[in-house]
C-alpha cells in the first residue's frame, strides 16, 4: 500500500511539473496594414490577461503564460496563413488569441487550426459568415457578429431621423458583410439605402468613388472600411470636395487617429463599436492605464477577454489540449456561476480548481450564443470640439 501511495505521489508530481511548463499563447493581429493603429492596444489587452495569470501562479499547478506574436496584417490571407502556421509548427502555442480582420481569421481558422487542432478565440473579426463556417468546435469570438451590427447603425440613424444613406465599404469579407447585414436591416426597418458600393484598400486617391456616392445621394455617409485605409481616404476625398460633411463609422473605422487626421472636420459625424458600461469595463480601463496603454481603444477589452477564456476554459479541462479544452469555453463563458471581472483571474482560476462553476463576465460583458461568438454590446459615438466620445451605451 505504501509503494502505491509513493507511486501515485510521484505521478502527481511528475502532472504538476508537465502543467508548470510554460504555456504559449499565440497574438496574432494586424500589427501592420489597415487596422495597425488600434492592434497595439489589443496585443497589450491579451497580453495583460497572460501576466496576470502568470504572476498568480494559479494556472494548471503554477504554469507560466508567454505570448508569440504573428502578424496577420489584416488583408493578406497568404502572410496571415503563414504567420500561423509559424506559431504552431515552430512556436508550438497552445492556442491562438485572433486573428482580427474576417477574411484573414476565416483563412487561419480553414487552413491552419482546423487541420491542426487549434482554438482560436478571435476579439475582433466580425463577419457574419463565420457564425457558420466549419470550426470543429474550434474557434469562437468575444466580438458580435456584423448581423448584430447592422441592427445597431440601424437602429442610431432611425433615432437620429436619417432615413436615406449612401454605403462605402471596404472589398472584403468584413466590409461586404457587414454593408449586407446593415442594408437589409436598413431597408426592412423602412429606411434607404441609395447606393452600396466597394472601394478598395491602398489607393492614393478616392475621387471617382466619393463622386458616384455624391451622384447616389443620401443624408449621412456610412463608411463600413478601416480607419488606417481606404475608409479614411474616402472620408478625406468627401470632405474635401464636399460631397458628405457627416458620416456614420462602424467598429472598423473607430480609432484615436481620427481625431488626429480629421478633428473638429468631423463634428457631427457619429457611429459604434463594441463596447459596454459594466464594472468590468471599467476595471479594465484602469488596469489598462497602469500598464500603460488605452483599455477604451476599439476591441482592447475583447482581446483581454479572450486570452481571459483560453486559459480559464484549460483549468476547466484540466489541460492545454485543445481537444479537451474546448468543450469547456462555454462552461467558463456563460452563466451559472460565480461572477469574475478583470483583474479577478487568479479568482476564477482558483474557483475552478476547487470544482465551483464561474461565470466570465470580463471586460465586454461576456456572453457567448450558439455559434460562439458574443451576444453583442455596443457603445454610440459622437464627435465633438475634434475629438469623438462614447454618449450611450446599446
């Protein structure tokens, strides 16, 4: 009996040793290209989440958390393959944090993490399509679908008495699906969509675009593009030849640069991303603050909240593997349970550990539905005096 005690001591020990070695967790974003001035707040949200994990040593018996960047540039579905193809067969992550542009994170999602096994919880890509797309149980998103989005400008037009729209998007799976979801909602809500029309990302200049947009009409100028790219220069050429002096500018088109480019130019102007008032947000935005970044930036708290979710749903498991964890991102996602926000990780962890039921409410308000993505919180942006600000909460 002895001899058995000793041997299963040892086994134990030898199980903690395997679940103290570092994991890794691969970031891979936009770090260059359309969105490159909003990714660094996202790295930086999922990579607090990681050093909190860390330094509470409560992650699977003491595991430590290491983040491997990848860059997915946003557009190109060949380098953002590639980049994690790298994280995987030469990094060896765990799991994947993004990616963050649709049309990049469907490409990943197909051809590196599905044939390999992978989780990927993206904070950011938005397209509808993905809500169906052949996962294997593998990906999820703590961002709401552009279906949900499309309700949402609907619904701030409407309160706003705008009833008539020209819509630039970018020519890509975001921005094609997200102009769909927003026209059919538009149009089924009573209101008029004068002309949809795609612009490409890149281009010097915008004018033949800006000038059918002007020829369609229309009382507000909706720009679902990407604020570092061609939505910017759509927004430059209208204003320049003052076709539009008021725009509408979804979650893509969100970003500090803004007020840099264009300020009190787009007084006036307005839109949404995701977003939320809970306690949890503002949790968030301080710890951001004293790590030195902004928690507000668009899709910052997603980010933290999705590592948050990989490592919870492998203390749940019990294991790194995805193949176990991933049936356990729900458990640790959504009601019942005991509530957790940030800062609140080595909590959770703990909760886990002990056999209680958590509930990850996090900084966007988790709350995951059937395809796996959020439900969807979004706060209403305005600009004003050169700078925009959030006015409500939706």
């Amino acid at each position: 009996m002895k001899k058995l005690l000793m041997a299963t001591s040892a086994v134990a020990m030898m199980a903690g040793a395997v679940h103290a070695e570092d994991v890794k967790i691969g970031v891979i974003l936009g770090f260059t290209g359309p969105l490159e001035s909003i990714t660094p707040a996202m790295g930086a949200g999922a990579e607090l989440a990681m050093q909190e994990v860390t330094e509470s040593g409560a992650l699977l018996d003491g595991a430590t958390v290491t983040s491997v960047r990848g860059d997915s540039t946003c557009i190109d579905a060949g380098a953002a393959t590639a980049a994690a193809e790298r994280l995987i067969t030469s990094d060896e992550v765990d799991a994947i944090m993004g990616a963050d542009c649709s049309g990049v994170t469907g490409a990943i999602l197909q051809n590196v993490a599905r044939p390999n096994g992978v989780v990927m919880i993206s904070p950011s890509a938005t397209s509808p399509g993905l809500s169906t797309a052949e996962d294997d149980g593998l990906f999820f998103r703590t961002a709401p679908s552009d279906a949900r989005q499309g309700v949402i400008i609907t619904e701030i037009l409407q309160d706003r008495g705008v009833s008539e729209v020209a819509l630039t998007y970018t020519n890509n799976d975001y921005g094609k699906g997200l102009a769909d979801a927003f026209q059919a909602a538009f149009e089924a809500a009573g209101g008029s969509v004068t002309i949809s029309a795609a612009h490409e990302d890149g281009k010097a200049d915008y004018s033949a675009e800006v000038g059918a947009l002007a020829s369609a009409g229309g009382e507000v100028l909706v720009v679902a593009g990407y604020v570092d790219q061609g939505g910017s220069g759509i927004i430059r050429s209208a204003l320049d030849t003052g076709a539009f002096d008021t725009f509408y500018l979804p979650d893509g088109m969100v970003g500090s640069v803004l007020n840099d480019n264009f300020g009190e130019e787009l007084n006036g102007s307005f839109g949404a991303y995701p977003g939320t008032d809970n306690a949890g947000a503002g949790k968030f935005v301080e710890m951001a603050e004293g790590a030195g970044f902004d928690g507000t930036s668009a899709f910052a708290p997603e980010s933290y909240d999705a590592a948050a979710l990989i490592m919870l749903a492998m203390q749940k498991a019990g294991s790194t593997d995805p193949a176990e964890f991933k049936d356990h991102v729900f458990d640790v996602a959504n009601a019942p349970g005991i509530e957790i926000m940030p800062g609140e990780l080595a909590r959770g962890l703990e909760l886990i550990a002990a056999g209680e039921d958590i509930d990850y409410v996090g900084a966007s308000a988790v709350e995951l539905i059937g395809p796996g993505e959020s439900a969807g919180n979004y706060q209403e942006i305005e600009f004003s005096d050169g700078v925009y600000s959030t006015i409500k909460f939706r």
